[in-house]
C-alpha cells in the first residue's frame, strides 16, 4: 500500500504566518508558532516554515523561531528562504532543523548544492523549486519568492539539482499557489518522470479530489499544505481519513 | 518527586538542540558534557550521535570517554545510545573501513543493502517514518524501553548504515527496509540502543525516552 506523508507549509514574513495567492497579495494568516503547534498535535508528518523576504532582505530571521519552536515540536523540520552558504546551513541544522530548503542560492551558485550535500549529506537538502507557466508544457524557475525570473526550464533544472547532489525537490507551482484550484499536474508529472529523489509537491490543494488525482495522476506520495489547512478547510486527520478511505497508507501519530 | 536528572554526552559533532529540548519536555534536568568526570557522577546517560562510525569514535577517544564508557556495564549506569551513538556501542564498525566500537553489545555494523530483497535498488539513506514491529524472538515489549509503545508505531529513522547483533537476545524491536529487517532497538543490561530518533518521533517517541529515564 502506498504510504502518503503530508507536510504543513507555513510561510512566514517577521512575525506572521501569511499567505499569498500567486505568491502576491500576502495575507497574514496568524502567528505562526500557534498554527505549527496544532499541525504538529494533529499529527502532521514534517513542518517547513519558509522565511517568504528573506532573500529581499538579504538573511532569514527564522533561527530564533526554529530554536523555540524545537522546544515543543519533536517531528522533523525544514527550514528555507535566504540560506546561501554551508555556514547558515550549519546554524540551522544546530538550532534543531533537519533539514534546509535553498532556491535562490542554488540559482545564483548551483554548486553550493554539492558544497551542502557532501557536507551535512544529501538528505539534509530540499532544493525548492518555484516554477511559473510558460507555455503549455514549459515552466520556468522563479527566485526570491516568485519575485525573479531565471530563464532557466524547470525539468531540466530539476535534473540538475538532483546531479549535483539534492536529497529532495520541492516543486511550488506559482499559478496554482493560494488558489485552491488543484495541483499542476502537467508541471508535477513533467519533473516527477525526470528525477529519482523524493519530490514534495506544493500549490493548489482546494478539495478532497485535488489531493487523490495528484497522489494517482502524477505518482506522487508527498504533498505539502499550506492555505487548506490555514483556513481550517480540512484538519490534518480529516485529510489522513480521507487517504485511508482512498487505500492509502498514513501514519498513525 | 525531583527533576530526572540526564547527562547528554557532547562529541562536537551534529545536532544536540533537538535531544536536549526533548529531555527538558519529559521533565528532565539535562547536563551536557564531553568530560569523564561529570560522566562519572551520572546515572542516566544519552550517547547521541551524527556522523561516520570512526570519526564518532575518534571524538569519544579524543574526549579521553573510551574507558569510562567502555567500563559502563561495570556500573549501576544505564546509557541510551541514538542512531550513530547506537551503533557504536557494538563490537566494530565497517564504515570507512573497519574500526573498533565500544564493544558493549556483540556484533558489528554493516551498510544496509543497496538493493530490496526484491532486487529493486532502495533509496540510501533509510530515510523518514518507519514502524517499529517485534525482534524475531519476542512477542512483548514488557520491560523494553518500548514497554508503552505497541508494533506498528512508527518512528524518525535516518541512516545508511545499520547494527547486525551476534545475539538474538540483544535485539527488541526492528523495522522492514526494501524488505530487510533492521535492527531498531537493542538492549544488553543497562545498555539500551535507538537507531531511529526518539526525539523526531512525535509523542510515540517521547514514551521511548520518558522510559528510559524512568527505568
């Protein structure tokens, strides 16, 4: 039976969890060591909290935020936005993260991917991957929080990252992102088919269907939450039922 | 009734953040040091561990902490080692070549097979939830470190190398990898081993180390 891990995505500009549509627009949701909190007593299988201005200002604040909620959180943690040297992995791997998530970065200097991986090894790095349509089958690589274009092609991109030594991808489709509208799923099978290492998808999450097709159509067991669950639309063990319910595998917490 | 006092033995290397916070949420005093004196004075020890089988033991030689932990068994001391700290509690260990380990528990430490026992290439490291399901020759868990949890708990495992126990009895608990069972858990008197991380594990892995410190 296939097993199905759920993530819950907060991302977070100072102090607030917000969230945007498009990656625009951004709302402020709450404060977001509350919201964690109650993902993590529902059951949620990892967190990742990304820092959405980091690379707009130049470093993440996120340390002193990974370091208190560490103190009531014991499931595994990835923290992104504006990590750009092995020195602000090390910080955050010691402050009780497990792992990192790196885009910006990895654009500007694709071998900090090696750098990371053969030091802390790979399954401590996500590549995060912000891919905004092109043209019917194309998608292109935004930085900085869907700020920037890169005029780089998101599969081929992906295949790189997983070459130069990328434990994971997480792929966020910026047209779908904050829509509820369903995954990209043309984009989600694109990347899925031209890599081996584990992918985590993200953007579009609306409804009950939304989350089987992704799981079915595009053979993926990883999906990354963040607006349905926000907005209370479902709760962590709703969507573990509605798996089950669907022959998935979900861990019991 | 008093603060469970626990002593985290620090080998400069990896993460102790999550550990520690750990302790301190069962309601624990938690000390952290690499000297033999302060090891001496404790009663419950964590072992934790991130990293290469020989570079771990070379920070425990370093430390002037081999005799002491190797001895440890000659004490009323229970020590609790986690994934890397777990495997070097064995005999010797074949990761960058063949290095001896505290030889606390007989047997040796091997890299988990590249291919599933249906021949299919696995994914290296063992990475994510697994659960935890009976050692071969048990059927409970009653006086374990697990005494609270039940099979099919599942618990934070990442690694590329796994324990092979010369004695059934030294194993408790294991998990199924691309069909391989891997030792999960192992125990030998007062020495207690997690491959997995108890303090990544949810509220499942919380009952893990809230037992070893009531023990």
């Amino acid at each position: 039976m296939k097993k199905i891990r759920l993530i819950g995505r907060l991302d977070i500009k100072g102090p607030n969890l917000i969230k945007g549509i498009h990656f625009e627009g951004l709302r402020i949701i709450g404060e977001p060591k509350k919201y964690a909190l109650q993902y993590y007593l529902d059951g949620i299988d990892e967190l990742l909290y990304m820092d959405t201005v980091a690379t707009l200002y130049g470093r993440n604040n996120l340390l002193e935020f990974v370091k208190e909620i560490g103190k009531n959180i014991f499931i595994p943690m990835t923290v992104g936005g504006g990590i750009r040297s092995v020195d602000d992995v090390y910080n955050f791997l010691s402050a009780g993260a497990d792992k990192v998530a790196v885009n910006t970065a990895a654009v500007n200097k694709p071998e900090i991917i090696n750098e990371i991986s053969k030091r802390f090894g790979s399954q401590c790095l996500v590549v995060s991957i912000e891919a905004k349509r092109k043209s019917e089958n194309q998608w292109e690589v935004y930085t900085n929080n869907g700020r920037e274009k890169t005029g780089k092609d998101v599969e081929s991109w992906a295949k790189e990252v997983q070459q130069l030594g990328a434990g994971e991808i997480l792929l966020t489709s910026i047209d779908q992102d904050g829509t509820q509208k369903g995954f990209d799923l043309n984009l989600i099978s694109s990347v899925k088919k031209n890599i081996s290492i584990p992918l985590i998808v993200s953007g579009g999450m609306g409804k009950e269907k939304d989350l089987i097709n992704v799981i079915n159509d595009c053979d993926i067991d990883t999906v990354a939450l963040a607006s349905v669950l926000h907005k209370n639309k479902f709760s962590i063990k709703e969507l573990k039922k509605i798996l089950q319910s669907n022959n998935f595998y979900v861990r019991n917490s | 009734m008093s603060e469970k006092k626990v002593t985290v033995i620090d080998l400069g290397v990896g993460n102790l953040f999550s550990i520690i916070s750990a302790l301190k949420y069962c309601g624990c005093q938690v000390t952290v040091t690499s000297e033999s004196k302060v090891i001496e004075n404790s009663s419950s020890i964590i072992l934790p561990g991130d990293g290469a089988f020989n570079y771990t033991m070379n920070q425990i030689k370093k430390r002037g902490l081999f005799e002491i932990l190797k001895t440890i068994k000659l004490t009323e001391k229970k020590l609790l080692g986690i994934c890397i700290g777990m495997q070097v509690l064995f005999d010797y260990g074949l990761e960058f070549g063949k290095t001896e380990g505290l030889g606390l528990i007989k047997g040796n430490v091997i890299p988990i097979p590249d291919y599933s026992t249906e021949n299919k290439k696995l994914v290296i490291p063992h990475m994510g939830w697994n659960s935890l399901i009976f050692s071969n020759h048990l059927n409970t868990w009653e006086g374990t470190l697990l005494k609270n949890n039940k099979p099919s708990d599942e618990v934070y495992f990442i690694h590329s190398f796994m324990v092979n126990p010369s004695e059934k009895k030294s194993k408790v608990a294991d998990c199924i990898y691309g069909g391989h069972r891997i030792s999960a858990v192992v125990k030998e008197e007062n020495i207690f081993g997690c491959q997995f991380h108890p303090e990544k594990s949810g509220e499942l892995g919380l009952k893990i180390l809230r037992e070893f410190i009531r023990l």
